[in-house]
C-alpha cells in the first residue's frame, strides 16, 4: 500500500463517526443531494464510494453498477455496509422491501388509487377511452394493463 493510500484512508477515517449499529456516520462535506462526498485521487467522490476503493482490494468500481447500503443509511460509509448492486435492483426490489417505494397510492401525486385500476383491467373501454376518463395519459394505462405498475 502506497503513502498515499494511508494518508487517504486517515484523512477519511477523521470524517466519520461510529455508532452503535456499526455505520460509519459521515461527519464532513456533503453534496446538495445529502450525499457524502470526498476528494479521492483529484477527484470527488460520493464518500460511500470512495470507502470501497479505500478498505476493500477494488482498484475501480463496477461499471453499471451503484453503490448500495445495506444499513439502509444514505450517510453510512462502512466499507462492510456497501455493496454494488444494478440500479433496478437498488431502485426497484430494496425500496419494495424497505417501505421505502412510494408507488401506487403512496404517491402523493398519483391520480390513480387501487379501485380504479382493478375497474381498469377489467374493462373493455379502449384505451384512449380509459386515459380520457381517468385524467391520465395513454401511456400510463398501458402500463397498467401490462402491469408494469401498480403491481399486485
């Protein structure tokens, strides 16, 4: 391991903070989004990123592929928290099975609710018909009745 390396990894690990869980909470700079960030190599980083190229034998990131908590904390960076996951697996199965999804009825913004598309796939109404009386695009109720959304 390079001086530089070292150097990197004190000058990282004085930005953290333990807790009781086992995270590593970042203490430091952020960027507008809440994310951690560090100046890595000239370049800067999300901190959770950064963390894997730090303590673990990565020399590069996957291409593709996101960094993911597996603590569910956005501001954790232990190195053992992290994994690299494809952004369908990070957006789509980890937010259904941490309550954090907000599709459906969740949506603050859906004009849509369960009744109406269970009414939906069991009409024979076209669907340019279906989009008119429900204030919806057309688009929106094909993916409805293909069930890309609102997924039972």
């Amino acid at each position: 391991m390079t001086d530089d390396s070292e150097k990197d990894k004190k000058r990282f690990l004085s930005n953290i903070q333990k807790d009781a869980s086992g995270c590593w909470r970042w203490c430091a700079g952020r960027f507008s989004d809440g994310y951690a960030a560090f100046c890595l190599r000239g370049r800067t980083l999300l901190a959770h990123r950064a963390s894997l190229l730090l303590f673990t034998e990565k020399k590069e990131l996957t291409p593709g592929l996101v960094v993911c908590h597996s603590c569910r904390n956005k501001d954790c960076v232990n190195p053992e928290h992290l994994c690299e996951k494809t952004k369908e697996e990070n957006n789509g199965s980890d937010r259904v099975r941490d309550g954090t999804d907000i599709g459906g009825e969740r949506n603050p913004r859906s004009k849509l609710c369960w009744d109406a598309v269970r009414r939906i796939r069991q009409s024979q109404e076209s669907r340019k018909t279906l989009a008119e009386c429900y204030g919806v695009s057309k688009s929106c109720i094909i993916s409805v009745l293909r069930n890309k959304t609102w997924k039972e």
